[in-house]
C-alpha cells in the first residue's frame, strides 16, 4: 500500500468538471456539493486518477488524497506525491505509461496560475463598495485565507460565477 506524504488530507468529492483554460489547456475542478470547489487538477496529472475520475463520472462519491493548495488559501491540490507513488507502485518499471512533467518550484506554479488567469475592472455603486468593506472586516475576524480587500472580492466574484461557469446558472 502506497504511504500518504505528512500533510495528506482525504476528501471525498461528488462532482468533477473539465474547465478550459485561456492557453488551450484544461483543469479539473472538483466539488463535494453542496460546498464549493476545494479542488484543482491540471489535465496532465489525469493519468494518475484515472480510476477516480471515472467513478466521480459515474456518480460515485470519491475519497482523494489533497494537500493545502499554497496560491490560495482554502483550496486544495491533488496529493501529486501520494499519487505518483501509488502509480511507480502499481506499473513498476513501466514509467513510459505516464509521462509526468518535471517537479516545478512554488513560484513557477504561482507564475502558471497567473499566466492563466485575467485581472477585470468592475465599476460598482459606492454603496455596495462600502458593504463590500464591512463584509471584509466581519470575514477577516474568523478567516486568515485573505490578506486583503482585493484576495476578499476575487473570492466573492469567484463563488458567485463558479455556478454559472459550471452550467448550474443558465445564461
């Protein structure tokens, strides 16, 4: 049996979605509803959860080995050295199966994430700016995830268009 690295965390998830990338690419976005997303894979560590992605397809609820996602506070990352583990285990000397990329450092990854997301202006009535501010500094008393007001208003417009993103919300 494959040993679980020290700060493993098993979640189970209900859902997968496959959401594209501005670059061409995809990631794997998983969720345990009715929460919200906790969890992100990039399309080319699929090979290594294979079998979960396929019963998470069918329907089936799914234990995943995660770790602390380290570009945003709350979510969570595939156990990526849990996972090539339990493949080296299971197709010994069978490397050519699964070509993984080479181990990448934190600010490579955080330069990735940037490169694929996209800064927008929102102009917004002063009343709702100044709720917005009230709302940050109650959240900011039990939450350490968001350091500031703009960390606080990306995670409020995320959680309110993953829905849509998702087809929950029809346009």
């Amino acid at each position: 049996m494959t040993a679980v690295p020290e700060g493993t965390t098993w979640i189970v998830f209900n859902e997968v979605g496959e959401i594209k990338t501005a670059n061409g690419g995809m990631f794997y976005m998983f969720r345990h509803r009715p929460y919200i997303p906790v969890c992100r894979l990039d399309q080319r560590f699929g090979p290594l959860i294979e079998n979960e992605l396929e019963r998470l397809r069918e329907g089936e609820d799914v234990d995943i080995a995660c770790i602390p996602d380290p570009t945003r506070e709350g979510d969570w990352r595939i156990s990526l050295k849990y996972y090539e583990a339990r493949h080296a285990e299971l197709a010994p000397g069978r490397a050519d199966l699964l070509q993984l990329p080479t181990a990448t450092s934190k600010q490579q990854v955080i330069e990735e994430l940037e490169d694929s997301s996209k800064e927008i202006k929102v102009d917004l009535p002063l009343e709702y700016t100044k709720m917005l501010q009230e709302r940050y500094t109650l959240y900011k008393v039990q939450h350490d995830d968001c350091a500031t007001l703009r960390e606080f208003r990306n995670k409020v417009i995320m959680h309110q268009l993953e829905p849509f993103l998702w087809g929950q919300i029809p346009f």
